[in-house]
C-alpha cells in the first residue's frame, strides 16, 4: 500500500546495475471504496440516535486512518466538526479497527452518535434530510467562459445504506423522489425503500471518475455536483 502522496507518479529505481523508471500504483475507483452503514432510531421531538459503521479501502484508507493517533476528546471534536451540520451532534461511543493487509489495509470506525435537534418540527410533522453521515456540500466555481480543461485526480466508490426506524405512533408521509444520474465523470444514485409502517431504508451510491475533460464539460460537471448537493439535502415527511 502506498499513500495519496506516492500513487500514480513516475518514480527513479535505483539498481545495482543502474536506473529505471517505474510508475507508482494508480488507485482505482473499486480501491478506492467507502462504504458507510447505519441503524437510525427518530423519536417524535425530531431526536436520533445512530450506530454507525465506516468501512475504508485504499486512498480512503490513508484519508482517514490519522485519527487513531489523537486523543479521543480531539477525536469526538473531529466528528462534531465533521458534522456539523447536525443540529446538537453528540459522539457518545467510538472504536477503530486497522486490519493491517500489506495490499489493502483496511479502516473500520464504529460510533454511536445522538442529535438531539436534528427534525424540524411543523405542528404534527416531523421534517429531517436522511443522508446523516455523507453530503457532498461544496459546488465548483462557476466560469462564464472557462478555458481550459479540468481534472478529477482520482475516482472513487461511496456506497451508503442506513436503515431508520419510527415510533410506533408515527407514520411516514413523504419521501423523496428517487434518483439516477450517469455522466461521464461518474454517477449518483439515491433510493428510498418503505419496508414497513415504522421502517424504511436509504441508499446512496456516488462513483467520480478520474479523467481529464473539455472545457465544454464544466458546466455539465458543475451541474453534476450541483444535483448531488441538492439531492443529499432531501427531506422526507414523518406525522404523528
């Protein structure tokens, strides 16, 4: 395994017998795979409570491995500041498993999270934004006349699966409109699933492909993201 500083890169070995250029390990998107699963609980003040398990595979890996070296008050901040966006955010569980494979080491981090203000309250209803723990929030810069190409460095594979569960005296009114996008640059795909009165299950998947693009494409890959920040704010409607 080698880092995001090192991968797909020409290098100098050095022999005995003399030099030659190699080209360092390119990660693909399938290496480099990030699959979050949760266990949602929604109690009717819009509270949650979350077990949520991370699972990161190559360039993934090296991103988020650093925090294993930090006190764990510095760890819990780090979640706070990462979602943020989660009104009252609390990390009140974490535990980390490096699974040390020379070719694909492995990342797992498991954490129990409580917000106690995440719903927003409307009389007997209940609104919240399912994707808890994955929201792509920055959109590209927008060029009135771009002109030159752009780059994606490296592709990825995020893959997330959260199943929710409501009180019994709650029933789910609305859901967001199911969704799939395929570009060049990649892919967004977000269903929700009813498996019952009191359950439902959210999927996201979002693949980006390295490449370097026209010019012409900027716009279309500005919207691309545009969607998918938009997309990853849905709502879905509880009452009571």
């Amino acid at each position: 395994f080698i880092a995001n500083f090192t991968d797909d890169r020409d290098v100098l070995v050095i022999k005995p017998d003399g030099g030659e250029i190699k080209h360092t390990k390119v990660y693909s998107r399938d290496d480099n795979n990030f699959i979050q699963k949760a266990h949602v609980a929604i109690s009717v003040d819009g509270s949650i409570k979350a077990d949520l398990k991370t699972t990161s595979r190559g360039l993934n890996y090296d991103n988020r491995q650093d925090i294993t070296f930090e006190s764990e008050k510095d760890q819990k901040l780090h979640y706070k500041d990462m979602y943020g966006y989660l009104n009252g955010v609390e990390i009140s569980k974490l535990d980390f498993d490096k699974q040390h494979d020379k070719e694909e080491p492995v990342f797992i981090e498991k954490l129990q999270v409580n917000c106690a203000k995440y719903g927003k309250k409307a009389g007997s209803k209940l609104l919240f934004a399912p994707n808890l723990f994955n929201r792509v929030q920055s959109i590209p810069t927008a060029y009135e006349n771009r002109k030159t190409p752009f780059e994606i460095q490296r592709s990825f594979i995020d893959e997330d699966e959260y199943l929710f569960s409501i009180p019994a005296n709650m029933s789910i009114e609305a859901l967001p409109d199911n969704i799939k996008v395929d570009k060049d640059f990649g892919s967004y795909e977000m269903t929700i699933e009813k498996i019952d009165d009191q359950n439902f299950k959210y999927k996201r998947i979002l693949i980006l492909n390295s490449g370097v693009y026209e010019k012409e494409k900027y716009k279309e890959y500005r919207s691309f993201i545009k969607t998918i920040v938009k997309k990853d704010k849905s709502k879905l409607v509880l009452t009571t």
